[in-house]
C-alpha cells in the first residue's frame, strides 16, 4: 500500500474515532428467497462463478514441477498442477477417452497423469502422452485429446481460477491485473506474490455461500458475536470502507490506532492498528493483518450448504519453535472468531426456510452486504428487492 493511501485512511479513522461516528449508506432489505431458492442458486454458478475468478490454492503449495491438486470448486472437478517451466495451469479433472477422474482430491506429487480406467496419460501440460491400443482411436487423434484447460493464473500468492473449461479463442491465462482491480495493489505493495502458506483449512458450511459476506462486510456484529473472543480489541461498529467496482476494501480500526497521534505521519503504519479486509468479488475475502494474512474463498454447493477453503499467508516459514508459536496463536486467534461468524450463520440459514421473515435487514452501517447484494442480483437478472 502506498504511504500516501496509508495515511489518508489512518487519518478517515482518527476523524471517525473522534466523532464516534461510522461511514455509512442507505438500510436496506434482503429477501429469503435468496438464501432458499434452487432456480436463483443455478443462475448464481453460471453467472458468476463461472464467469469471475475465485482464490482456490495458494502458489506455495504448488512449489515444485509435478506438484498437483485435485479439488472440486462450484461443481466442477479442477486438478492444478505446476508444470517443467514453472507454470501453473489447471484442467477439468476428466479423462478425455471416457472421463473418469485422473486424480483424487487432494495434494499428489507426479510427472504424468494416467487414468486408472484405462491408462490413458497425460504430460503436465495437459498433451495426451500415450494410450494402449493407439491404432484403435482413429476418430480421436492424440492433438485432440488434451485435457482441457480452466482459466488459471497466480497473483497475491495465491492461484486462481474460472471453473469452467477455456471457451474458444480464449487464453488459458487470466489477466488478474485486469479482475482484481486496484486493491490487489496494495497487497502486492506488502509483498504478497512472495507469501507462503503457514496453514490451510477446508470445512463443509451448512449456509448459503452468501452469509459469510454478509457478516464480513460489516462491524456493527463485532460487540456482540465476538465478545469473548476479539471485541475488545476494536471500536464499537467502526468502518471505513472503499469499492472498487464489484470489490470492496474495509478498515477496522483498532483501538491502539489513537496511539498514531503521539507520531509524525512519516511514521503511521496501519497495520498494526488496523485489520484490512479486501473481498475480491464474488466470493474470496483476504484479511490484511500487518505481518501476515488469512483469505477464504466460498464455494457454493448447493443453496443451502457451501465450503470454506481457507489459508493463513507469512512472508517466510518459521526457522524456531518460538516463530511457529507466534504463528500459531495468529491462527488460533482468527479462526476463533470466525468460527463464531460462522456458526451464527448456520443458525441464520436454519431459520430461513421458517416464515419467521420475509425479509432480512440490513442497517445503515451494513450498507456494504447491501451493495454485495445488488451486485450479486444484477449480474444474475434478478429486480432487486
């Protein structure tokens, strides 16, 4: 982040701690059908997630050539790999003779993948490499049989991808530069493509894959859900919040931030007075913590049930057992009170379906879940409610 943004959003914070106000829009309301109804869920994978790019590995775990990752993301099976230049590309997970998968899910280690049906193998670069009984294949000669590519690219160490294959005409590499917009500026400012991954978690959530923003685009929850976990450590439904077309930059102050007036600006860091969370439409959250970084992605699998992939990001591996300790507790420590954000929207997706509301509410200080939410109805060609 420029020193200059820097001390500008420093200063927006000391003017709001000062008021005891908070930068805030219109109310709003949200509609259960969007938490409930299949026909919308289906317009929302083909609309969107097969359209926008979503964080779904970090870099770091794909280190070496012929390190794999086999994973599904919104319904499609995915299998990453980083090839003998470096490269990370990513397939549909499907054997081109009769589509059975090449890889289980998970990390796999390998130079050629075969097909356990009929032996079928591919190079890492998705060329067909051999087959038994070649001569019987004539209909399907061997340059028509790659698999096929998914837009894939890497930025912010992390790799990204469009889960669909690569339509005709189109590069198989995505201009992140162009998805990400200017806030990925920042992260790369703090050295982000360098980052590696300290811990990784994948769970199944029993909600839509809309509630876990809701609750990340807003503070006024924070002295109430948290209040045994982080609460004391910021202001009272405090937000500073920028967008940048789909995506969204947030400041949450800490209370230590007041201390920066003891300084000269030259010397104001944010981070470590502040988290910053960046939400990369439609569904990858980084939460900038100063020295390191937590991001998920939310993929949906139904409407009423996603998965959280998530992966805390350090600038190096730790060399002690004191460093590790230190990393551990960052980790324990933000996945404690997202926990509790995300078992309250579990108890909110169980309710949904009750009659209890038509409509849920949103505030004028959660006017960015709002906005998540005209953004999401627009793209899919739904009137807003």
């Amino acid at each position: 982040m420029q020193a200059d943004l820097e001390r500008a959003l420093i200063r927006r914070a000391l003017a709001l701690i000062d008021s005891g106000g908070t930068e805030a829009g219109e109310p709003a309301r949200s509609p259960v059908e969007r938490y409930l109804d299949p026909d919308r869920h289906r317009r929302e994978v083909e609309r969107i997630f097969r359209r926008y790019p979503l964080a779904v590995c970090p870099s770091g775990a794909l280190t070496q050539a012929g390190d794999t990752h086999a994973l599904d993301v919104a319904g499609m099976p995915l299998l990453l790999a980083r090839g003998e230049d470096g490269e990370v590309r990513a397939f549909l997970n499907a054997c081109r003779h009769r589509g059975a998968r090449l890889q289980a899910p998970g990390a796999g280690q390998q130079r050629t993948f075969v097909c356990p049906y009929h032996s079928w193998s591919y190079r890492l670069d998705g060329t067909l490499r051999g087959r038994p009984h070649a001569n019987g294949f004539p209909h399907a000669p061997a340059h028509e049989c790659s698999l096929v590519r998914v837009p894939a690219s890497e930025a912010l160490g992390l790799i990204w991808v469009i889960p669909r294959g690569v339509e005709e005409g189109e590069s198989p590499e995505l201009d992140l530069s162009r998805w990400l917009g200017a806030f990925a500026n920042d992260l790369r400012g703090w050295g982000y493509d360098r980052w590696l991954p300290f811990h990784r978690r994948e769970f199944a959530n029993a909600a839509n894959w809309k509630i876990p923003f809701e609750g990340n685009l807003e503070t006024y929850h924070f002295q109430y859900a948290h209040r045994d976990s982080i609460a004391g450590l910021f202001h009272d439904n405090l937000l500073i919040a920028d967008q940048d077309g789909l995506h969204h930059r947030l400041v949450l102050p800490k209370r230590s931030m007041a201390s920066l007036r003891e300084l000269p600006e030259s010397e104001w860091r944010i981070g470590p007075h502040a988290n910053i969370i960046y939400c990369f439409f439609p569904a990858t959250l980084i939460l900038h913590e100063g020295d390191h970084a937590n991001a998920f992605t939310v993929l949906p699998e139904a409407v009423d049930r996603s998965r959280v992939l998530g992966t805390t990001l350090i600038p190096e591996l730790p060399a002690t057992e004191k460093s590790r300790g230190y990393w551990e507790k960052n980790v324990a420590s933000f996945w404690g009170a997202l926990d509790e954000d995300f078992a309250l929207g579990v108890s909110q997706q169980s309710t949904m379906a009750s009659g209890a509301n038509r409509e849920l509410l949103f505030g004028r200080t959660e006017w960015c879940s709002a906005k998540f939410h005209e953004d999401v109805e627009r793209l899919i060609g739904v009137g807003l409610g």
